[in-house]
C-alpha cells in the first residue's frame, strides 16, 4: 500500500491531477509542514493500481515547440490596469464565454485563499486578473474541466506550467479539441501556509481583517508594482517589492515550492499549453515606442489552436512582433528555473516555532552587516592575528 504518490517529495508539484486519477477516490491534497498541499493516499482504499504514479506527468517527456511570439495588450485600458502585464488572458477568456464556454481560472475566496474557479460568464473573470503568488488548490477544478469538456462544452484552463501539466494527463480525444490551456512564465510558487500567517500577521498588528490583497498593484507603475492589503475599514497596507515582506521574500526565493527548481522542462520551448503568457519585461530596450509603464504581455502561441485563439481574439488587442533574443537577461525564468534562498531552511525552521515574522524575514534577506562582516574575515585570519584582534575587540 502506498502513502503518497511520488516516492521523493521532491518531485511532486502539488498539480492535482492524481486525484481524479485514482479510481477509487482515495487521494487528497492535504498541506504539509511548510504549507505546501502534497497527495495523501487513503490505504483503506487505495487498490495498489498504482494508476496514480503511472499517469504523474513529472519526468514525462515534454514537446519541442517553435512558438510565434508577440507582444499584446488589452484595448480596453481599465482590463489593461487592472491586469497583471498586459491583458490577454481576459480577451481570450471573453471570446471562450462568447462561444458558450467556461473559463477556469485563480482567484481569491473570501478567506483569501487561492483557489481556481469556473466563470460562465464576463462579470466573473475580474477576479481572475491579476497575479496570486501564492499556490492555487486546482484539483476540484480540473474534474469539473474534465466533465465540461466531456459533455461538449469548450473550455479555457489557465494555471502554472505544472497544473496545466497535470490537466492534460486527463484530457484526450475529443475532449482535447475543445480545450484552450494558457500557462504563464512562471517564477515559481509560494506556499499557501506562508501567506494565510503573513496575512494573520498583518491583521494582528493593525487589529483590523484583510478583505482584499493585489500583489502587482500598477499605481506606481507597471514595472515598479505594489503590493497592496486592504483591511475592512478601506485603509491599506502597501509596500514596494524590496519593502514589502512576503512579496519581496517570494521574489528572493525563500519560500517557493521545493519542485520549483527542478522544472527546467516546463520552460523555454517545452510548455505544454497552447498559449504561454509573460511580462513583457525588457521593453524599455525591446519595443520602446509601445512601452508606457501601463503593461505589455509577451505571448508565446505553442499550438496551432493557440494561433487560432490569438486570431479569435485580436480585435480586442494589439499586437505586435518582437524579437526573443536576449529577453531572458530581463527575465531569466524564461528559460532556467530559479534557485532556491540559501536560507530557506532556516525561514521554515523559525516559521515552524514562530509563524511568520515580517522583521526576521527582511532580516534574514538583508546582506550581511558591518559586525557579521567583520567577524567573517577574523574567521580567515591565521590563528595568531585572529587572536590579537578579537583581544583588541574586547579592550
């Protein structure tokens, strides 16, 4: 009988998508100590099919695609602010509902916790602009994806590489002809648990509940973003990305998922979505004439049906061409994964004891400072100097 899915948790990247595989229903996402979901395999249940690793894309081999790559944005220049970069995915979500189809796709609950969702018409996709550093729980979403496509219905699937990934080990045939997945350049996902204490953090300190969070506020600019917590009272809390502790800390790469550094194949020309989605970052240098701080896409068109979606959509964007060489100086998660923060494991050991801590956490992504400096090179020093200097310290 097993316990999990993937024998080195590693491995594992919280898709999903083995719990509609199993056929007995024996498999839940439960999080772990740092917060991350990972599968629980139910051993009463659990048949030993061994259906559920079978079918795991992780290690699969991954097509070679030779994308068309534009630049985008949005015509309607308030979708345009109150997206991410550009908005595209909202002008290709517009067009599935238009064809009487169901776009899935991340938003917050009301206790804001990323989930993905099912919009069925336009008024609910404006939850799903924006990006959500945070994990989404994305299992229930892909079998209600399943059973819409099966019963003839079109569907548009966004997600991380990873989650689209793990979609399309349960769709074929048929069914994959009416799907339209979009994925983005992604540089990795945070924990869930992380951000649930960040957010009890704040509401602590200020006495007052977090109702709303935006993670690429634009009211600075779309390449200098907020983050942005709004409490109940409509008072916020904003911070820039080197200030503001959770944003800055998943930029730094403290508290990412521990299978995001090893998804070099779901970079570069291995996307397996029909549509990847990016910031356009670079454009100052790349396509200065369109580039006015408001958000520019960069979209990479995988598939035949990712063209056609482009075409479906183009009188709702601009788009232009650009060129790909030397883009990943501005964005390197374009082609590598990142790496993850040296001090990790000591931010999840305090986190383990203490919860979140704002102050430890600039602290412990701070350089070094002038004592620790110094103390570092006496370390060096042959022993006799070392011992002078420490007795000249203490005097």
């Amino acid at each position: 009988m097993r316990e999990t899915v993937r024998s080195r948790k590693e491995d594992c990247t919280g898709c999903g998508a083995c719990v509609g595989t199993c056929p007995k229903d024996a498999i839940t996402m439960a999080p772990d100590a740092e917060g991350f979901c990972y599968p629980s395999v139910d051993q009463a249940l659990c048949i030993s099919c061994d259906l559920c690793e079978k079918r795991c894309p992780v290690g699969k081999p991954k097509p070679e695609n030779k994308p068309a790559v534009f630049g985008a944005m949005n015509r309607d220049e308030e979708i345009r602010m109150e997206s991410s970069s550009g908005g595209v995915f909202t002008a290709l979500a517009q067009d599935v509902i238009g064809r009487g189809g169901v776009v899935f796709g991340a938003v917050f609950d009301e206790a804001l916790r990323v989930e993905h969702v099912g919009a069925f018409d336009e008024s609910e996709l404006a939850g799903m602009r924006g990006s959500k550093y945070v994990q989404s729980d994305c299992a229930e979403a892909m079998e209600h994806a399943v059973s819409l496509l099966e019963r003839g219905i079109p569907v548009l699937f966004s997600g991380t590489p990873c989650q689209i990934d793990g979609l399309l080990t349960r769709v074929k045939g048929k069914s994959r002809e009416l799907l339209l997945t979009v994925d983005f350049v992604c540089h990795g996902v945070p924990s869930p648990g992380v951000f649930a204490a960040y957010l009890r953090e704040l509401e602590q300190k200020s006495g007052k509940r977090v109702t709303r969070y935006a993670f690429r506020d634009k009211r600075k600019g779309w390449k200098d973003f907020s983050a942005v917590a709004t409490f109940e009272d409509g008072t916020e809390h904003v911070g820039s990305q080197k200030d503001e502790p959770f944003l800055y800390g998943f930029l730094q790469n403290l508290y990412l998922r521990p299978s995001c550094v090893n998804c070099s194949g779901l970079r570069g020309n291995g996307h397996v979505a029909d549509l990847t989605l990016s910031d356009l970052w670079g454009a100052q240098e790349v396509c200065p004439q369109r580039d006015d701080d408001r958000g520019l896409s960069l979209v990479f068109a995988n598939t035949q049906a990712g063209r056609r979606a482009l075409e479906r959509a183009a009188g709702r964007l601009t788009t232009f061409r650009v060129e790909t060489d030397g883009l990943s100086r501005f964005n390197p998660s374009l082609i590598a994964p990142v790496q993850a923060h040296p001090k990790r494991e000591a931010f999840f050991r305090h986190f383990a004891r203490e919860g979140f801590d704002s102050q430890r956490v600039m602290k412990l992504l701070s350089g070094p400072g002038q004592f620790e400096r110094l103390a570092a090179r006496v370390a060096h020093l042959p022993a006799g100097a070392a011992r002078r200097l420490r007795a000249m310290l203490r005097r």
